[in-house]
C-alpha cells in the first residue's frame, strides 16, 4: 500500500484555562486516554507496516514458486485427496493441450490415454502408506494430438500442518523421445556389432586368402602325384583288361607268354604295390593339407582343448612361406614342448598375424634378407614365445595405440588394422598377454605369454 501521512485525530483541549473536563473528569485522566489512543494508533500503523511486508514477501514467494513451476521441464501434477488437479506446470499445460485453468479441478485420471494408466493411479491414491520417498509408476499421458506418451511418474503424498495426507504429487518426465533415442541406440548398437563380426569375419578371411598361394602349392605336388598315379592304374587296366581276356578266350599258354611279355604284364604286377602305396600317400598327404585348413578357417564355436603350442608355430611358419613369403628368412628356436588350453584355430591366427607383420615390416624397409627370430621359453607355468624382426621397429609414437581397433601403419588398402587388436583379444582370452617394443638390436619385437598346462 502506498505511503500516507499518518497523524493522530485532533481532541479538544480541555485544559485550555485550567478548566475540568467534561463529566467532571479530572487533566490527568484525559491525558492518560489520550496517551492510550496515541499508542493505539501507533500500534496500528505498524500492524499495517508489518502487514504490507509480509504481503510483498507473499507476492515474491508466489512469484518464485511460479516461475520454478514454469522452468521446470517435468510434468508436474498436485490434487487432493479426492484425486481432483489443483494445480499443475506449464509442461504439463503443453504436453496436453489444455490451459491450467482447464486442468484444475478435473480427475487426474482424465489424463491417462489407457486404462492401465487408470488403474495404477487409483492405486497409489488408494494406498495409505505411500513412500515418502516417492513411489514409481509408469502410465501412459494423452497429448495434444490424442496420442499416448509415455511417463514415469513420481508419486509422493502431500501432507498438511499436522502431517495427514491431503493429496499426492506427481511429477514426471515423459519418456518418448528417451524411448526413441534409446530404440535408435539399440539399433545403432546391433547394428556396430554385425559391423564388427563382419570385420572380424574379413580380418580373418584376409588371413586366409594370404594362404591361398600356400595351398595351392602344397596340395599341387600330392595331387599331381596322385593325379599321375592314376592314369598309370587306368594304362595298367587296360592291359590287364586284354590279357584276361585271352586267358578268358581259351588261348594256349604258349600264345600267352608272347602277349604276356608285350603288355609286360610282370612290370605291372611289380609296380602296382608302390603306386598304390604312393597314391594312398598323396590322399593323406592332400586330407591333412585340407584339415590343417578347415582348423583355421572354420568359425569358432567355442570349442578348446589342450594345443601343442610349438605344432602351432611350425605350421603358421610353413603356411607363410608356402605363401606369401618364401623367401623369408625365419630362424624357429623351439623351447620345450609346452600344452596350452585353448583353440589351436585361434592362436593359429596370431601365430600367423605376427609372422606376416614381421614379413611385411622388414621386407619393406629393405632388410637383405628379411629375417625373424622366434624363439620359445617355458617359465614355470607361463610358455612364452618372443618374436623379433630385423625392421626398422616400431616408433615410440605408435607403441600406445598399437593394438588399437583399426590403428595401422601400412599404406591405405594395405591393412585394415584390425590384425593385431584381435591378435591381442586372442591372447587375453586365453588367459595370456600379447607385449610390443623395440629389440635391443633393432626392429620390432613381440612376445606372447600364455599359461601352460
């Protein structure tokens, strides 16, 4: 209120001469009740002073709890008892479609878009001993449009001066763009890890297709010794095919022995013990070729057993000079026969990824010859098996993110980086630890320890 000048009623002045005041009543007593009402009327003015304040600090706490209720991005409803709005947010105002002046007063469950939303309300308004704390439950609001939306709400009771429970509040951020984001993150997810298997799934294949040259000349030499076997049995065959036939035909022994000697019928019987044995040769040699691959090559089912760890290195030896190294100078210092549990196709593939990376690094740097030493140790329980190249190493910069995902050296198109991160993912799986550096001697060098059984 505004300020106003706040002077004491004028009294008359009964002691102007000296004179009684009225009634007979004596100076003194008429200047107590004129004291009396001068501290009245003071008393009144401050009241009013006081009470203005507090109207001001009302007003400001109203302001401040309306504009905390229009910033707040929740939904935010509050009703009675009765489950009727008494009062709601601006979030709420928007989400609905319907002005505060609208909302207040009508049944909370006029907001629910199902039934279930309906049932879950009564609910938590039938229940005396709500949590303090709040209660949670997921209801679905109808918006603007008519359309479902869902909102965890946080339902706590609303108590008055003497804490009996007038109402609930409930306050709630609703969920159907975290939904949507969260639907759009699964699928993101699903979709990085088909993304991933298909690199695996290439990462190994280009492992393989750099043992194709490999194969192909190892089963060469055992097919083609077959393959050659073969048409001498068919040739052999038909000789013996015809002199059977004579002898079928009744011809005299003495015509025989001249036919016998032109079809040379002795030499065949003679030799036809050592080509069989060859081709069997060939036939085993080919389906050992063929199971070492199909060891590598299959997909992993999960499937471990205990691995001769120095077979393993041989063989991943072999295959890259069979393929694309043969003139790769590998110096194998074998350790002692160590076991390791595991699957012999997956560390195969290390075997092989370092072999190569070993190839790959010192043949491009222009060592003559390009060399690697493997060398095998058995520590107690731990086989460890230590590569070093004659490269140029590995630069300090790159010894952090080398077993990184996609993390390459090579020329673009000549690596994919993902050799040596699932190199490493082999080994820690395995129980084991895959070690980059530098030799003292130059070039890089890699160790892998796995625990021996």
């Amino acid at each position: 209120m505004p300020d106003r000048p706040r002077t004491p009623p004028a009294l008359p002045d009964f002691t102007a001469h000296g004179a009684p005041g009225p009634d007979g009543v004596d100076d003194s007593a008429w200047m107590d009740v004129i004291h009396k009402m001068d501290e009245v009327y003071s008393q009144l003015v401050a009241d009013e002073v006081a009470l203005e304040e507090k109207n001001a600090q009302l007003e400001q706490s109203q302001q401040f709890i309306f504009s905390l209720l229009t910033a707040m991005s929740d939904v935010l409803v509050a009703c009675n008892s009765a489950g009727e709005i008494e009062e709601t947010n601006a979030a709420l105002c928007e989400l609905t479609g319907r002005s505060d002046a609208a909302l207040r007063g009508a049944p909370v469950t006029s907001l629910m878009a199902d039934e279930a939303g309906v049932a879950r309300i009564r609910h938590a308004m039938g229940t005396p001993a709500l949590q303090r704390g709040g209660t949670v439950i997921e209801v679905e609001l109808r918006d603007a449009a008519g359309q479902p939306v869902p909102v965890d709400f946080n339902c706590t009771p609303r108590l008055d001066a003497t804490g009996r429970r007038v109402g609930l509040v409930f306050v709630g951020r609703p969920m159907g763009e975290l939904k949507r984001a969260y639907h759009q993150l699964r699928e993101a997810h699903e979709a990085l890890k088909r993304t991933q298997q298909q690199l695996l799934h290439s990462e190994k294949m280009a492992s393989l297709g750099r043992l194709v040259a490999g194969v192909a000349h190892e089963l060469n030499n055992p097919i083609s010794f077959v393959l050659g076997n073969v048409h001498a049995l068919q040739r052999y065959t038909e000789r013996l095919r015809r002199y059977l036939g004579e002898i079928h035909a009744g011809t005299p022994v003495d015509s025989l022995a001249p036919m016998r000697r032109q079809l040379r019928i002795d030499h065949l019987l003679a030799d036809l013990p050592s080509l069989m044995e060859g081709t069997l040769e060939g036939a085993q040699r080919t389906a050992d070729i063929v199971q070492g691959l199909k060891r590598f090559s299959a997909a992993d089912r999960g499937e471990r057993g205990a691995v001769a760890l120095n077979e393993v290195v041989e063989q991943a030896i072999h295959w890259v000079r069979k393929g694309t190294a043969p003139s790769f100078d590998v110096r194998w210092s074998p350790g002692p026969d160590a076991t390791v549990q595991g699957s012999a196709g997956q560390l195969l593939q290390v075997m092989l990824n370092l072999i190569q990376n070993a190839w790959d690094a010192a043949s491009s740097s222009g060592a003559s010859p390009p060399t690697l030493w493997i060398t095998g140790t058995l520590d107690g329980t731990t086989a460890r098996l230590t590569f070093r190249d004659n490269g140029p190493g590995i630069a300090d910069e790159h010894l952090g993110r080398l077993f990184d995902p996609f993390f390459t050296t090579k020329p673009v198109g000549k690596g994919t980086g993902l050799g040596l991160s699932i190199s490493y993912g082999i080994v820690e799986q395995h129980g084991g630890r895959l070690l980059a550096g530098n030799g003292l001697d130059g070039g890089a060098e890699f160790v892998v320890e796995l625990p021996a059984m």
